[in-house]
C-alpha cells in the first residue's frame, strides 16, 4: 500500500481528498519548491496513494458476479447462480430464528457440481448498488 506524504493520523480516504484539494487550488504550492519547480517524488507518490484509494473505494467488495462463469474444476461453461440460506450460529435446524439465518449466493457447476464462488447477500446488494451508480 503506497503511503501519503501527509504523516497525519486523518484517514486514507480524507488525505486523498486532500492532495486533490491541494492540486485543484491554485493557490496552493505544497508540492512546489520555492522557485515553482514540483516537487515530483511527493506528487507521485501522493498521486498513487489517491489513485489506490479511488480504486478501494469504487471496487465492490467481494460481489463481482461478473468474473468469468467457466468452472476452474472441469472447464465446462455450464455455471448457475443459487439463492440458498444458510447459518453458521451452530443451532440445529428447527429450532433457528431470523437472526441465525443469512442469504448465500454461489456460482455452481451443472457439470461437476463444483461449488466455484459463494458471495453474502450483502455483497451482491452492494454489487447491485454500485452496477445501479455506474
Ligand atoms: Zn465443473
């Protein structure tokens, strides 16, 4: 992870907004020595720094269903998505509430049965808010 010149303890995503913030303003010469010649190992440092937390930041989680549906395990292209729920709270079914309960999403081989993703249900609402943004 690229480090920002700005050593303060403000978030990653606050001293990318900075950096631009300093570029855009004309008034600004933080990255200028005093003869107006930039300083270019800070601005490119700082540059990678923004650029790595614009893609954290536009990246969706863990829920791109877009990736490629081939199975990895017999090649075949024969892939579905599933619904199911599922619990991890160790309580036998049957005597479950809602709370135990979670939304699955995984990509299945109807050839070999190969389970190749499972995604939360979260990250595919997150998926879906930001395909909806783009
Ligand atoms: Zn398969």
């Amino acid at each position: 992870m690229k480090q920002f010149t700005d050593q303060s303890t403000a978030t990653r995503t606050e001293k990318a907004k900075r950096v631009l913030r300093s570029l855009a303003n004309g008034h600004d010469y933080r990255y200028f020595h005093g003869d107006g010649y930039p300083r270019h190992n800070d601005l490119q440092q700082d540059a990678a720094a923004t650029l790595e937390v614009l893609e954290q930041l536009t990246k969706p989680a863990n829920a791109d269903v877009t990736v490629s549906r081939e199975c990895p395990e017999c090649g075949s292209a024969e892939t579905e998505w599933h619904c199911a729920q599922t619990t991890n709270s160790g309580v036998v079914d049957g005597r479950l509430r809602m709370h135990d309960v979670s939304t699955v999403f995984y990509l299945g081989c109807n050839h070999c049965s190969e389970t190749i993703r499972t995604v939360s249900g979260d990250d595919v609402a997150q998926w879906m808010n930001t395909a909806a943004n783009a």
